[in-house]
C-alpha cells in the first residue's frame, strides 16, 4: 500500500518582527494588553515593501528540501495554498518552480484561505495515492499585510506574514492517515476582501473584513467537529494523537477546540503569539517550529486543523 509522508519541512519569516507596542508607536489605537488578552497576539513578522508570498514560499522550501534530502528536480507535483499572491496570474506555485528551477512538475494555486494548506497536503496526498506522482511540495504563503486596512484596529492587529512547507513522498510506511474537508459558501460574508480588479482599477473593497465574534463562534464548533471526524475515519481516539496544530488565529480559540478534543494544552502546538495570523503559512509554520525544536518526533501523531474564509474548514491527521 502507498501512503503519503512527510519526508521534510521548512519555514520562514520575515526578519521585521513587529511587536505590539510597535503596532502602537505606529499609530494604531490599540494597546498591548487588549491584544494579549482577547489573542494571545503578542507579535507577529510582516514583510518588506516588495517582498512577495513567492519569494517567502522559495525561502520555506529551499528548508524543507534540505530537510528532506531531496533536489528541486525530484518534485514532480508544487502546491501553494495562498490567498495573497504575487499575481493575479500566473499562479504563485509557478512563480515557486522557477525559483526553484524546477521544469516539468505541475504546479497550481490552491485558495482556501486559512484551511488552504490543509486543503493542498489532501489534494497532494490523492496525487500521491493514485500513483501518479511521487514527490510534492507543499506550500502556505502568505503577505496578508498587504490586504489590511491599517486603520481598522480590530484586524490589523490580528495577521502576520510567512511561509511554510512540506515535502510529501510516497512511501510504504504510514503518513497521511485521514483526512477530511469542508465547505459552506453561505458564510462568505463573515470574513472576505471583498473587491476585485477590473478595467484597471480596484473594484469594491481591497481590504480584509471580519465579524470577529461570528468567525470566533464558527471557528470553535467546525474545528472541533472535524477533529472528530478525522479521528473516527482514522479509527483513532482523540487521546492517542501526540500534537495538535490548529490554524494559528487566536489562543482563545486554539484552547476551545484542545478543551473540546480533551487534550491538555501540552500536547498543542500555539506558535500565534509570536507569529499571528499567517492564514494558510499558520499550519506549517507551527509544524515546522515544533520539529526543529524536538518536540514532534517520528512516529508520532500529528492532527493540523484549517479554518477560513469561504467558509472553509479541514484536517489532516498524520503518522509523522
Ligand atoms: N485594540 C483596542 N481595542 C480594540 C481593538 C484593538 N485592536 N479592536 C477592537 N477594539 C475595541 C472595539 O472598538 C470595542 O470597543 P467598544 O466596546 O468601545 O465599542 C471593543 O474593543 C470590543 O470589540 P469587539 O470586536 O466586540 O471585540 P471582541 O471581544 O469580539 O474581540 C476579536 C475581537 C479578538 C477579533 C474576537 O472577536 C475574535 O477573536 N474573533 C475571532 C476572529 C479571528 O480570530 N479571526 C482571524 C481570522 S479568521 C480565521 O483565521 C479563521
């Protein structure tokens, strides 16, 4: 049988790390200790002017391949989930391959919002499972500073810049073990950038809009729910997985969905305080953060959960 596996993983942020108290000398009418208590926020890394998801996206990968012994030219399928691409085309995931110097592999974008890395490792795995492909790179990029409107305090504090990526290879040994994705169009208009490009010029509205408190209620119920759901396909109990990493938007929310799985925060990865929101860089991002540090081993299982715009929700449990 030919599962998927991770086979290695890579991150990158930004250099400029901007604290709360720099949000404010800034200019943003806001304060530390508002952000901490409602987010956790307590920094996150934002881009240069220039800097795109792509070239985040290169940095995030040139590590994973590293880690994973693998060329560029061994990859044979690029994803990148992002909603803050370079271009409106072509795709940020060929934008990626030339950096890389890759020829040859298929590449697109996947846009699922914050679930989009999520969203991308399944629809790589079912490249992988069919057969058809052996070696992909998985990617969430994100400049999500450049959608926000800096003078709207209850978001601009919320999102981060970044990058995060996956090699996933076909193996005999188990990798992906379920994976689940949702979707529900009917909530589009509780968190969107609603505005487009047309005849050369912004159509509508160009910046992030958010009802936090519907998003915050939506995010804990789906979270938990599709938890759940990973584990019955996986034959799992909740209590067997070794690490949580749900999408990074906010510690209240990361706690709800741990309290509503019974795992103990120990055993949850929470890397938004000092990254933010990255959306669909949040997932790998954590990933990344807790193997280099020696808490995620091999062998262990890893349940990553996305949530986001659309409304989009998934997870995927994993043997790492
Ligand atoms: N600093 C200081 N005060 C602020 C700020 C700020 N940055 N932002 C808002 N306020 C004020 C408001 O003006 C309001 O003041 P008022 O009572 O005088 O009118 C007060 O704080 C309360 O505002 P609310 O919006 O009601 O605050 P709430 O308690 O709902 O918290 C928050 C807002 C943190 C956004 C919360 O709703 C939340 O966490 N929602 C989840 C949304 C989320 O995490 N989104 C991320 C993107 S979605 C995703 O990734 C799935």
């Amino acid at each position: 049988m030919t599962f998927a596996r991770v086979a290695g993983v890579g991150s990158f942020l930004p250099p400029n790390r901007v604290s709360n108290a720099d949000l404010v000398d800034r200019g943003v009418d806001t304060n530390d200790e508002w952000i901490v208590t409602r987010t956790g926020i307590r920094a996150r890394h934002l881009a240069e002017a220039g800097q795109t998801s792509s070239e985040l996206a290169f940095e995030a990968s040139r590590r994973a391949l590293d880690m994973a012994g693998a060329t560029a030219d061994d990859i044979d399928l690029i994803i990148v989930a992002t909603s803050t691409p370079d271009f409106v085309f072509p795709s940020t995931a060929c934008l990626l391959q030339a950096k890389l110097g890759n020829k040859g592999a298929v590449a697109f974008d996947v846009q699922a919002v914050c679930s989009g890395f999520v969203y991308a490792l399944t629809i790589a795995e079912k490249f992988i499972r069919s057969g058809s492909h052996k070696k992909a790179l998985v990617v969430g990029a994100e400049v999500f500073s450049r959608i926000l409107d800096w003078n709207d305090r209850g978001t601009c504090v919320l999102f981060g810049d970044g990058a995060g990526a996956v090699v996933l290879e076909a193996s005999e040994r188990p990798g992906l073990l379920a994976t689940a994705l949702h979707a529900d169009g009917a909530h589009h208009g509780i968190l969107s950038v609603p505005g487009n490009l047309c005849g050369g010029k912004v159509i509508g509205d160009p910046f992030l809009r958010m009802d936090g408190q519907a998003v915050f209620k939506f995010a804990v119920r789906v979270l938990a729910d599709v938890a759940h759901e990973c584990c019955e396909l996986a034959k799992l109990a909740p209590a067997a997985i070794d690490w949580l990493i749900p999408h990074q938007a906010n510690i209240r929310i990361i706690e709800a969905t741990a309290k509503k799985m019974g795992l103990p925060m120990e055993k949850v990865v929470v890397t938004v305080d000092q990254h933010g929101n990255t959306s669909a860089a949040s997932v790998p991002l954590a990933l990344d953060a807790a193997v280099r540090d020696g808490r995620i081993r091999r062998g262990q299982k890893v349940m990553l959960e996305g949530v986001g715009g659309g409304f989009t929700w998934g997870a995927v449990l994993l043997e790492f």
